[in-house]
C-alpha cells in the first residue's frame, strides 16, 4: 500500500520578475524512489529549496505525511526530511565522524548544560550517538577513514560523507541534489547501488540528477521540470518516450557549465542568504581535480545551510 509521505501542493516560487518554480505538485509516497529531472536552471534545486524550508515558496504548500512543514530548516529536518546539497556542504576541518555526528544533533536529547556539565547522562547519549554516526559510516563505506579530515578525502568520498550525515538525522525522506555530479562512471554505479540500500531501510528518496541512466535505473517514477513547470511525470519508460522530453533535452545542453549571468545570479542568491558563523565547507574537488558540479560550483567561501 502507497501512504504518500511528501506532498507539495501548488508550489510556486518568484524572485522579483522571474518565476523559477511554477504551480508545482509532487507526491513522493512511503518505499519510493522520485527522481526529478530537467535541463540547467529549470527551477530544480529552487525546488528543492522550498520542500526544505531554505526559501518560503510564494504560493502553495508542503505537507509531510499530512502535516503542513513550517517554511524553517531545522524544522523540517525534525520533521523528517534530511538532504543533501549540489555543491557540497562539509566541515572541512572536522573529521569524517565529526561530520556525522553533526547531522546528529536533531536528534540528541541532551541540551547545551549537559554538554557544558558533561554529566552522565550527556556522555551516554554521546556514546549511543557515536555509535549510531559507525554504523552509519560502514553502512556508507567510510569507517576506515572516521578520523580523516573531510577536506583530504577525495571527492566520490566527500560525496557520500555528505550522505552519511543527512541519513543521521534519521530521516524518513532524503533528499538528493545531484548525487553524481562530477563522479567518475563506477563511483555513479556505486551511487546507485547505496540508493537502492536506503530505500531499502524504508527511507523515501527525491533524487535531482542530471545522469539520465542513473534515473532511469533507479527511479519508480520521474518529474520533468522545464522552466519552472512539471512537463511530464510517470514511469521511466514513460517519461524516457516523451517526445516533449526529448526535445527538452536537445534543445538545451543539460551538461557543463550554465551561462555567466546565472553563475552570476546564483552567486549572488548565495552570498544574501549566507548565514553567520560556522565552518568553512569543503566546496569543491580540489584535491582529486575532478569537474565537482554541473553548475560550476559556486559555493567557495560560503557557509552551510544557505541556498544552492
Ligand atoms: N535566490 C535566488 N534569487 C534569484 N534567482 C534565483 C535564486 N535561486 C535560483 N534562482 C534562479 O531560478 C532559476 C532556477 O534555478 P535552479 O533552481 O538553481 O535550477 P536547477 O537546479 O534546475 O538548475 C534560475 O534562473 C536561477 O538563476
Ligand atoms: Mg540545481
């Protein structure tokens, strides 16, 4: 039986004159893989943005399961939903088990005082919490390096870094901004074979990916944005049919780097919605020199938990 977990309802999102999300509707129900798809700048990750509580959508709603989500991150992640970012968003300089259990912190009852006292019960539910951020990176594949620094893994593993930590707040929905982007084929394959695993712990996935393979292996069902509007929705086989699809596709490169003047406005979006304090993430591939995103990667010297 399908119970839908998340619905959005009507979602529209403006900025100024342009309108980046238009009268959306998505249901993503319980077991589901949802992937969403759509050429550079069709709204997507702005999408994205509005389930999450980053941007307050100009008109409709989201409800998980069947509660209407305060437009507010942290509430939405207590609600439920974890996700992840298309420009990675790590801690550069905490370790890959630090990272982890930042994504705990939802879920850990102990307040600021029983960390400051650091009384018994504060070391129990950190070693109950350590414990749960292992299990989670054995699941990912990534134990053996808990006590590297994030910035020094390369990128397939910041990648997945950033997986293990939004699967800590234990969510019931994941959701996934360009898992791939800039992943060599095996490490995509790879990709593939660890959403399957967290469908299979009951976790719902909401997949952004602009690899049409990748997709369409995975996905119980697609949505098709173009500029803003859902073009099409359905099975793989239906969707990869559509000639409307198609020429979505041919008429516009969804590979490389969009023009200057959306790098130019997604940078700004950045840097207004830039939040104070925290680390410096890990923002792009560096170390291992790999092209790290479709869009370009803008994030350089923002902080976590903004826009993109
Ligand atoms: N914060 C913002 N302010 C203004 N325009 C934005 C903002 N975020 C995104 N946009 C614009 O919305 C459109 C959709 O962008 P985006 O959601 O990033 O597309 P996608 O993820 O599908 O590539 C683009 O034209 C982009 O420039
Ligand atoms: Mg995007």
């Amino acid at each position: 039986m399908t119970t839908p977990a998340l619905q959005a309802r009507d979602v529209t999102m403006r900025f100024g004159g342009l309108t980046a999300v238009r009268s959306v509707d998505l249901t993503v129900n319980t077991g589901e893989i949802v992937g969403l798809i759509g050429p550079n700048g069709a709204g997507k990750t702005t999408f994205f943005n509005c389930l999450t509580g980053l941007y307050v959508p100009t008109e409709g709603t989201v409800s998980y399961h069947d509660k209407v989500l305060p437009p507010k991150p942290h509430l939405v992640t207590k609600a439920g939903i974890a996700r992840t970012f298309q420009n990675i968003r790590l801690f550069a300089n905490m370790t890959v088990l630090e990272n982890v259990l930042v994504g705990r912190h939802t879920r850990t009852k102990e307040g600021l005082w029983s960390a400051l006292l650091r009384g018994p019960g504060f070391r129990k539910a950190e070693k109950a919490s350590e414990e749960r951020a292992m299990e989670l990176l054995e699941f990912i594949g990534l134990a053996h390096k808990r006590d590297h620094l994030a910035r020094n893994l390369p990128y397939g593993e910041q990648r997945k870094l950033e997986i293990a930590r939004a699967l800590a707040s234990e969510p019931g929905l994941l959701l996934l901004d360009e898992p791939t982007a800039g992943m060599n084929p095996q490490e995509t394959r790879a990709t593939e074979e660890l959403v399957f695993a967290i469908r299979d712990k009951g976790i719902a996935v909401l997949v952004i990916e602009h690899d049409m393979r990748f997709i369409f292996n995975l996905c119980d069902r697609v949505a098709v944005l173009v500029q803003g509007e859902k073009l099409i929705e359905g099975t793989s086989e239906v969707v990869q049919a559509d000639e409307r699809v198609v020429a979505a596709y041919l008429g516009e490169p969804f590979e490389g780097a969009p023009g200057d003047a959306e790098a130019a406005e997604v940078e700004a979006a950045e840097a207004d919605a830039a939040a104070a304090g925290a680390e410096a993430p890990v923002t792009d591939a560096a170390e291992t020199g790999t092209a790290p995103s479709t869009d370009g990667d803008k994030s350089a010297g923002t902080t976590k938990g903004e826009a993109q």
